[in-house]
C-alpha cells in the first residue's frame, strides 16, 4: 500500500480460493501420474521379494534334506 488516502483493494475469499485451485489444479495431474507409476513399481518389487522368497525357501529345503545311510559291517 502506498498511502493511506489511496483507496485500499481487500483480497476476498473468492480470490484466494480461485488462486489456490489454479495452483493445485496442475499438481493433481502429476499426482495421478505419479500414483500410477508408484503402484506398477510397487507390484514389480512385490514379485520381485517373492521370486526371492521362494528361491530362498526351496534352496533351504533342498540344504536339509541330506541323506545318510549307515550300514553295519
């Protein structure tokens, strides 16, 4: 404001809530994006800790399945 005998211009509700809808207008498009891209990485790590899992599980059953054959003399 420059001096008090100018008149004084007063933001409204109206404009702050347009301002802000501009503003995050654009942001919710990255977001879904974003949303998309994040949930199909999620399921490729989800298999990818599975595929792990099981490679794990099944050399650990294949450790302890050793056979031993005693014979006496």
């Amino acid at each position: 404001m420059t001096n008090s005998d100018s008149a004084q211009t007063f933001i409204t509700r109206d404009q702050i809530r347009n301002k802000f809808a501009e503003l995050t207008g654009g942001s919710e498009k990255i977001t879904g994006q974003a949303q998309t891209s994040l949930l199909s990485g999620g399921a490729v790590l989800l298999m990818i800790l599975m595929g792990l899992a099981y490679w794990l599980g099944r050399r650990k059953g294949r450790a302890g399945r050793t056979v031993v054959e005693v014979r006496r003399v």
